[in-house]
C-alpha cells in the first residue's frame, strides 16, 4: 500500500501541496481530480523523487520513500507515465519500450509480446519514429514503456489530455485491464467522469489541499461534484 502523510510542498515560498493525506490500496484504482494547479501533478512527481518536499511523509509497503533515489523507487515496483506523454520522438516504438526496461538485465521478449498484444498498433508500428505516431499511438506507447519496468503500482498523469473521445475510452478500458492482471493504479484525469467510473476511491485536490474524498461512486452522485467538474450536461443525465 501507498501512505501519503502530512505532505507539504512548496515553490519558492508557495505551498504546492498543504499537508495532504491519500492512500492507495494494493490492487485498487484511486484517482486525484481537481483543476489545473490544485497540485496532482506535485504529488504524483513527489512520490517518485522527481519534486523536493517540504515536510510529510510517504511509504509504500511501510518503507519510506521521500530521500531515496528515483532509480530505486522505480526498482520497488512504481512508475510515473507523465503528462504529455515525453517519448523519445527519434527513436523507434520498439527503442522506447527497450528504454522502459533499462533497469531489467532478464529477457525482454515476453513483455514486448504482452505489450503488443495490449497495443496491436504499436506492433504495427514497431520500427517507426516514436515522434511521427498520432497523439493516440505516443499514449499507447507511454503507457507501455512504463510497463516493461514491471511496476507494481502505476502513476498515469493525465493519460486522455488532447486525445479524442474515442481513444481515451480505449485507453480507459487498458487502464481497467491492467488493474485486473493486479497493477494498482493512481490516477490524475481531466475527464473526472470517466476516472470516477472505474475508480475506487477518490480524492478531490483544491488548491493543494483535499476537500472531499470518497468512492468513485459516492463522488459522481455528489452535487458539487457535478457542478464544479462533471459540467451541466452530466448534472441532467444524472
């Protein structure tokens, strides 16, 4: 399990992240929905080393993470797929994967298999520069690099930004398989209809500090909800 305790983040002298607790579940989907700057992204990078902390703690499986190298928080079994999805756009689909894996010194072949059979348009498009694929395809093949580490605990930062509405449900069903196959999922999304649907559990950041939180369930049929992050159309068809 993930503990987030009394987390304080700051940017030269202002408060990120006010002192926030969330926990993550083995083999759950928790998701953090709130606007641009509530401070998701900051926690999501704090907890992998990538943003410095003031003050908090965080633990996975009762081990204290904040201190410790990115390298080796990768190596316990988490992985960030960050927003705007950062392939490495000369190098092929195939070379992007390989990367994920950089830390493995075992055979790669099998987890190239799943991944294709996850993504068949990345198997398609296996020797083909990372940087001609279509928004869709750089999502497809983010979420699969992240896969080759083998994490026991997924971070996906906004995975639908900028992707048609078709696509982003493809990418939500991927989401909802991988947690079957036993990969717990923390989750930032923009469309927090979508990410309350399948989420467990649910936090709702407000700028740096958590307001509400509940089932993904309790949290699509709150009213405020619906008024600040599900628009009006939701609210009638509700």
């Amino acid at each position: 399990m993930l503990k987030i305790k009394d987390l304080q983040v700051s940017y030269g002298g202002i408060e990120a992240v006010k002192g926030i607790d969330i926990e993550v579940p083995d083999g759950s989907i928790v998701t953090l929905i709130g606007a641009n700057g509530a401070g998701k992204s900051t926690t999501l990078r704090s907890i992998v080393g990538l943003v410095k902390t003031k003050s908090g703690s965080i633990t996975y499986n009762d081990e204290e993470l904040l201190g410790m190298d990115t390298t080796k928080i990768v190596g316990k079994g988490i992985t960030l797929v960050p927003e705007g999805r950062h392939v490495f756009p000369d190098l092929t689909v195939f070379e992007n994967l390989k990367i994920g894996a950089y830390m493995r010194k075992d055979s790669l072949d099998e987890d190239i298999k799943n991944i294709y059979g996850l993504f068949p348009r990345l198997e398609e498009r296996s020797w083909q520069q990372a940087g001609t694929l279509s928004g869709g395809e750089q999502q497809m093949l983010a979420v699969g690099r992240a896969m080759m580490s083998r994490p026991k605990l997924l971070m996906m930062d906004e995975p639908s930004l900028g992707l048609a509405p078709l696509i982003v449900k493809g990418i939500f069903d991927i989401i909802e398989t991988l947690n079957k196959e036993g990969i717990t999922i923390l989750l930032i999304e923009q469309n927090a209809n979508m990410a309350l649907k399948i989420a467990d559990y649910a936090y709702v950041l407000e700028t740096g500090k958590i307001t509400k939180q509940g089932t993904g369930k309790e949290l699509l049929s709150d009213e405020s909800i619906k008024e600040a992050y599900l628009g009006k159309s939701q609210r009638k068809n509700k």
